[in-house]
C-alpha cells in the first residue's frame, strides 16, 4: 500500500483556517485520498475523499496536488470542536472499502 | 438510526480468558471491519467482512476469531486473552455505495484490559 507522510503535530487559533498537510509520493494512479479524524475519547469519523479534483463539503475542503503526490486538507474556520487526530489515508480502488490503513496522524489543537 | 453500537464500553479480563465483543449496525451495510487502536497510535485492521457469510483476515488477526452470519452484526471472539490484547477496539462499517464513496461509519469503540 502506498504509504503518507503527515506532521506529527499542529496548532492553530479558533475561527482561523487550518491547512493540514499530507505527503503521498508513491500515490497510484487509481488510488483515491480519504481523510478521517477522531476526537478524544470517540472513534475516527470521515471527513471528506477526493480522487483527482478538489473536494469541498459542509465539513471541509480537500486540495489535491496536480501530480497527485500531496493534498491539503482545508478547515475553513476552526472552532474548539475541530481538535482532533486528522488522519490522511490512501485506498486504491480495487480495495474493500472496509479495509483502511491509518497511520499516526496529525493532532491538531485548537487555542481559544 | 442507531448507527453502529458496541458492547461492553469497558471490560477487563484476566490472561486465558475469552471473551466477545459485539458489534452490530442498523443501516444495512455490506461492509464490516474490526481495528484495534494502542495508545498514541492510528488504527490496525484485524479482522473484516464484505457480506454475510465472508470474511477475511487484516493485519494483524492472530487471537481473534470473527463470524458473520447475519448483515447486522460483526462480533469479535478473543480465544484466549494475552496483556499484548489489551487496546481499544472499533467496529466499524461500510457498503459499496456507487461512486465508490466507502464512507466508514465506526462505533464508539470498546476499551479492554488484560491482566
């Protein structure tokens, strides 16, 4: 599986935009980003996907690199809620959509 | 909906002893996934079921047994509990919704200890 490179670590202040960076050099052409983030103490819950445009949704916006080979995952406007561990995940198409590979993540603390 | 519901929340369980944990969904989802989460790290897939009757193995799936015998529900058997097993468990679940979306929808998690 093609692996991703995120920082281990970010801060940022409420009602300010969050950019959360990911690193995916090795990225198939068939595989699609997703990305999950878990609050404390509560299971990941998806975020957004994207395959090859850029994505927005009520929750977040998604920037995919023209090559492919990194994305940017955009909170417009944090707010205290939105601390959590953001999880950047590659899934190539042929595989289950039950079978994702987490890594370490980002964790994200958000200051008043 | 409910969404995905785990029991127990919390369990501790002495070195030999077996347990399951259980997991079930109320949104008729094809697919079905057990992770196990260690302190300070993402998610290991142990165990996972694409349809009633399938399953499959992940990575990391020694000591642990799965069956899937109805859509609904996904429990996870621990054969024989080792401290190594001690973690958060999530269950979470999915379906091959077209435009290969494979949202994953997950439960609150169940936290073991082992002694």
């Amino acid at each position: 599986d093609a692996k991703t490179t995120q920082p281990n670590s970010m801060e940022s202040n409420e009602e300010e935009p969050v950019h959360l960076p990911c690193n995916h050099s090795t990225i198939s052409g068939t595989d699609y980003i997703h990305w999950y983030r878990q609050l404390p103490s509560q299971g990941p819950e998806y975020v957004i996907h994207g395959l090859t445009s850029n994505v927005n949704n009520r929750m977040a916006s998604l920037a995919i690199a023209e090559d492919r080979k990194s994305s940017t995952l955009i909170l417009h406007r944090a707010t205290l809620r939105d601390a959590a561990v953001y999880y950047c995940i590659l899934r190539s198409a042929g595989t289950s959509g039950s079978r994702l590979t987490f890594g370490e993540g980002t964790q994200l603390t958000v200051n008043p | 909906n409910a969404g995905v519901t785990q029991t127990p929340k919390f369990q501790v369980l002495k070195t030999g002893q077996s347990m399951t944990l259980q997991c079930a969904q109320d949104m008729n989802h094809e697919y079905m996934s057990w992770y196990r989460q260690d302190p300070g790290m993402g998610l290991r897939l142990i165990h996972y079921s694409v349809g009633a009757g399938i399953t499959d193995q992940g990575e990391v799936p020694n000591g642990y047994n799965v069956s899937r015998s109805t859509t609904e529900d996904f429990p996870l058997r621990l054969l024989s509990a080792a401290p190594s097993q001690t973690s958060v468990y999530f269950c979470a679940s999915s379906y091959p919704a077209g435009g290969n979306s494979y949202e994953q929808y997950f439960g609150p998690g169940t936290r073991l200890t082992v002694t």
